[in-house]
C-alpha cells in the first residue's frame, strides 16, 4: 500500500485513499470558518471603543418660555360698515405698498354720495331764492323807510295827521323784519348747502375707503376674514407683517430680570427647528411686571433663520452661574423607549448603567464625538462603552 503525506499548517496527516484526503481537507475548512474564539484558527474579534466619563464646567442658565412675533404687526380693518367682495391676499403672500387687498361693497355709499349731490343742488337753488328775496326785502325797507322819514318830517310841522304817521311808522317796522328775516333765510340755505356739501365730502372719502390698500411692504400672516363677510371698523381683515426680522416675547420671572439687560445677547432654542441655541439679543425689557405670573416680558431680537415663523415656541437661556456637569459621547447612551442606559466596563466585565440625560453639546472642531449632559447615574471616571456602528 502506498501512503501519502499531507502537511497542514502544524499538523500532520496520512491517507490511504483520495476520498479521505478530500474529507479531511473540507473537515480543516470547516474549522477555520466556524473556529471558537480563543482558539488559534478563531478571527481576533474588534474591542468595542470607549470613552471616560469627564466633569466639566458648564454655564448654568435659566430658561422662560416665549413666542416668535414679528417685530411691526399691522391690522388690516375697514373704516366703513360694508359687505367684502374680493380678497387679494392669502397667508402667506407677499404684498407691496400700495397694493389692493380687500375690496368692499360700495354700491350703497355710491347711492348717498348721489343723495349728497342732489340735496348740494337743491340748497344752491335755495340759496339763490333766499338771496333774491333779501334783495326785494332790502328794496322794500329803503322805500318804506324814505316814506316813514319824509312823513315823520311832515308830522313834525303839523302838517299831517298822527294816524298817516302811525301807518308809515308801522310799514317801516314792517320792512325791516322782512330784511331780517330774508336774511335769515339766506344763512339757513347756505348752511344747508354746506352740510349737503359735508355729506358728499363724506361719502366720497367713505368710497375711497371701499379699497383697502398695504400701507408697507410686508408678509400676511394671518387671515381672518372671507368674501361675503361683513366688515365694520374693529373688525381684523388681515394681519400684516411689515418688519422683515423676529423677535421672541418671553416671559421671565422677577427673580431673573435682573441678569436681562437691552443689548445682552442671550442664547434662544427654537424646538421645531432644532436643539441648537440660535443667538438673540436682548431688544426691550418692559419695566412693569404682570402682577399674576410676577413675570416681565422681554423681547429678543433673532436672526433670520430659514423655517422661523410667527408664533413658534421658544425658550430663552438665561445664565445664571457655572456648575459641575458629567458628560460622555452622545453614542455611549443606548435609549430603549424612555429608558436610557449605558454600559460601564471595570477590568473584563460590562454593567448596564441607567441614566437620565440632559442637553447635547455638538463635537468641536478639535473634538470626536456629539456629547450628552448626564444628570443622574454617573458621577465622572467611569470607562464607558460606545455602541457599535456610532464611533467615529
């Protein structure tokens, strides 16, 4: 029999046949794929990365709660009572000074601005007759006061009777209430003429009114009524944006307000847009506090960041001191619903650790990972374990 030697890595094999080297070699395969770790066949297994728990020292702030407002809001109202045809803007719409927005019912101010024309026309033709009638009156009172003069003048002489001179005396009397009272007539037609004047005045400034023009450049923000609805003045049509920035108004307790002054600049977390504190500063303090919340409104300018819109929640950082504060790579929290947790390595073994987080603070330039505030479960030192596919 003829025996053939087969050397494998450090072993040694011998077969009598081809099939048994065959088996052999698919057995040593085997082996290598699926090897125990430990052995030396086994693939050395990747040491999951870690990181040590380290105490910084943070600022300390304070937060209060506010709403992103533009900085100049105008109300759109109507100046007349009158129904609404049209409405030229939307949410949303940009809209130049000038521009017609709201266009009103006007039929009826049309029909009083006639009314007003016809009753100017009819106290100018009063007038006129008035004025004609103090002219006859005044003709009148120059003839009968030349008669009573020239009679009083004959009756003083004795040359005739005391009755002639009564009935020129009272023709005379008679003559100038007349005057006095076309007179009178006169300024009560010119004053109907000017009040008929008035009201057409009125109604044609009233149909100036029936469109609503921007005052400004602007943004609608809101609008709150449709065609077919009634407009009287006090009533809001549309709301304006007219300023191109925002502002937060937030409201902050009197034990802070100390520490907020015009022109400080404050850090301001818009939640809908991310966790990253945007920079405001700090426009107006209104010097007079709510007497319920014991609270004062401050008002933050922001920058223009895409995505801000009026009437966003916002908190306003307020820094109140420095504190210690534990934190560790943001990769190293496993969070399973609510819980968080991590895993502490000391020596070869591995504990899960629960822990409550608190802000993230974003890598540096010089820095690896996003970091993560621990409020509760670490005290700083431990060696903390990074999750697998989250090391950078």
């Amino acid at each position: 029999m003829n025996h053939t030697h087969l050397r494998i890595g450090p072993h040694r094999f011998c077969r009598t046949h081809r099939i048994h080297g065959s088996f052999l070699l698919l057995l040593l395969l085997w082996a290598a794929v699926f090897a125990v770790p430990g052995t030396p066949c086994a693939q050395a297994q990747e040491v999951p990365a870690t990181a040590v728990a380290r105490i910084a020292l943070l600022p300390e702030t304070r937060q209060a709660v506010g709403t992103v407002r533009p900085r100049t809001e105008t109300r759109i109202e109507a100046q007349i009572t009158a129904r609404i045809l049209e409405i030229r803007a939307q949410s949303g719409s940009r809209v130049n000074r000038g521009d017609v927005l709201v266009v009103l019912d006007t039929r009826e101010l049309e029909t009083l601005s006639g009314q007003a024309q016809q009753g100017i026309s009819s106290a100018a033709a009063a007038t006129r007759q008035a004025r004609q009638a103090l002219a006859a009156a005044e003709a009148e009172f120059v003839k009968a006061e030349a008669h009573y003069r020239r009679i009083r003048t004959l009756y003083e002489t004795g040359t005739v009777a005391r009755s002639e001179m009564d009935q020129a005396e009272a023709a005379y009397a008679q003559a100038e209430a007349e005057v006095r009272r076309a007179r009178d007539g006169v300024s009560g037609a010119q004053s109907a003429e000017s009040r008929a004047g008035k009201m057409r005045e009125q109604a044609q400034i009233a149909l100036e009114y029936g469109e609503i023009r921007a005052l400004d450049d602007g943004e609608v923000v809101r609008r709150e009524a449709e065609p077919g609805d009634l407009a009287f003045p006090g009533k809001t049509l549309l709301m304006l944006q007219t300023g191109g920035s925002l502002r937060l108004e937030a409201q902050v307790r009197e034990g802070l307000i100390g520490r907020v002054r015009p022109g400080t600049p404050l850090s301001v977390i818009i939640g809908s847009l991310s966790d990253a504190p945007l920079t405001g500063t700090v426009e107006e303090v209104v010097p007079a506090a709510d007497p319920l919340s014991r609270t004062f409104e401050v008002r933050v300018g922001l920058p223009a960041v895409p995505g801000l819109y009026p009437g966003m929640f916002g908190r306003l950082l307020i820094p109140v001191g420095e504190s210690e504060t534990v934190l560790i790579p943001a990769a190293a929290v496993s969070r399973v619903g609510q819980l968080e947790t991590v895993r502490v390595r000391e020596g070869e073994q591995e504990t899960p650790v629960y822990v409550k987080t608190g802000r993230t603070y974003p890598a540096g330039q010089s820095g690896t990972y996003d970091e993560v505030e621990i409020l509760s479960g670490l005290r700083g030192g431990e060696t903390v374990v990074l999750e697998a596919g989250h090391a950078r």
